[in-house]
C-alpha cells in the first residue's frame, strides 16, 4: 500500500475511531514506503507510538493533545500540516554550497552554533537592513547564515518533554483550508518597511507576479524576473516590494 508515493505530504485518520487496528506494528507497517517527510496523523483515540518519526498521536487519549516523537522535513519537499502538534525534536535539513540563504518554518527556531537567524528590520535609501535574531517565530520567513562546516544547513530544535509545537500550514486547496490566508498566499514577516516584507512558502511557487522579488542564491540578491529559474522551492524564503516604488540598484547590511 502507497506505493509511488515521493510526493505525498501528509496522511490524515485524525477522525476515525478505528484505534485498535491503527496503533498495531501490523497496520503501521503500510506506511513503510511513504517518504521520510510525511506526516501520518493517527485517529484521535490511538495510544502512544513514541518511536516513529513524522507520526501524530493523541497523548492520553486527549484529542486536542497531539504528539509526534520527531518531526523532520527536508529542502525541497512540498510540506502541508493540517493540524498542530507537539513534539520533542523538529528537524529541517538543506543541502547547499553556500553560507547565505532563506528559509520559513513551521515551529519556533532559536539561533544555534549551526545557524545564524537574521530578520528583516528596516529598510532606508535603497538598503534593507537585517538584525541578528535569537529566536524566529514560526511561519517567519528570516534570512540566515550557515556558521557549521559541509555542505548542510540543519535547522535543529529540541525538547524533551515536548515542548516544541508544530503548527498547521495553510492547504493548498482553498475549499479546504480552514486557516488563515487564501490558497497561494505566503506567509510574511517585515511590514510597514517602506513596503518591503519577508514572504515564504510551504510548497513550491512561482513568483512571476511580483516584478519587485528578490532572494539570495552564491551569496547575493538576485531579481526575480518571471523567467526560468526564478521559482523559490518550498520553505525558501524571498524578499518583496510591495509598494512597486523602489530603486532596484540597493544592496544590504546587516544591524548588529
């Protein structure tokens, strides 16, 4: 059962009462050939399953306390969460040659020796200017630096008593999406900057829209024009205009 599945976000028996069946190793094991990324969320009765990553049980039988032993998701995987949970390690992990670039998550983030989170705090004559930040709240799309040797950037929280929360995204079905925010619209961060603001996505756009977009790639802003290569994949982060009004020759700083 699933089988092909390399694109699957998430599979939800939130609302059955089949417990008995849904909690057995036997009924788990369906799952072994989901992506590592999904999320499984098992109906709202089942009993603890504390050694699997990426699966969301009600801790005590409590339907509004959902628990997930790990959550991991990686670069470039469409990520999609209906409903909260808590956890005990939330993990997002990249792979690239380059020490800049941009990302939005769906839990908190707390500047480690790994990371070097940076805002976006003011904007004046033509340059955006970042601030160091120690801890990003979730859905805020924030620049960083990667600090740590190799070619990943892991973004790493931990908890052992599980008091990490992973909060729901927005569908990608508008009929569906009980949260805040059409269908396609990202996530922001920055306002009342002159117009300019953070923005990110969960899933993988195209930013043909925005004439005034920008997002970092070999260490530097690049215009987002519309054309081929101008796509920010999931949880990658750009920079936006929304005023229309700015000299598009600025560069940027860093507050300390």
């Amino acid at each position: 059962m699933f089988y092909d599945t390399d694109k699957l976000r998430y599979i939800d028996f939130y609302a059955s009462d089949d417990t008995d069946a849904i909690t057995s190793a036997k009924y788990l094991s369906m799952f072994a050939r989901t992506p590592v990324t999904a999320v499984i969320y098992l109906p709202h009765g089942s009993k603890e399953v504390t050694n699997r990553q990426n699966v969301v049980y009600s801790f005590g039988g409590n339907q509004n306390d959902l628990r997930c032993p790990k959550y991991y998701s990686e670069d470039k995987v469409d990520i999609e969460l209906p409903r909260n949970f808590k956890t005990q390690a939330a993990e997002y992990k990249r792979t690239m040659s380059n020490s800049y670039g941009s990302v939005v998550l769906p839990y908190a983030f707390t500047t480690n020796s790994n990371i070097q989170a940076y805002t976006l705090n003011a904007e004046y004559t033509g340059m955006m200017y970042f601030k160091d930040a120690k801890t990003v709240a979730a859905h805020t799309p924030f620049a960083f630096k990667k600090l740590a040797s190799g070619t990943e950037a892991i973004f790493t929280m931990t908890n052992n008593n599980f008091g990490i929360t992973v909060y729901a995204t927005r569908s990608t079905n508008a009929a569906e999406d009980t949260r805040t925010g059409a269908k396609g619209s990202p996530y922001t961060a920055g306002t009342n900057l002159s117009g300019w603001m953070a923005k990110g996505y969960y899933v993988t756009e195209t930013v043909n829209d925005y004439s005034d977009a920008y997002y970092i790639a070999n260490e530097k802003f690049y215009k987002a024009d519309g054309g081929e290569g101008n796509i920010p994949e999931a949880k990658h982060g750009f920079f936006d205009d929304e005023d229309d009004d700015m000299d598009m020759n600025f560069h940027v700083d860093v507050w300390q």
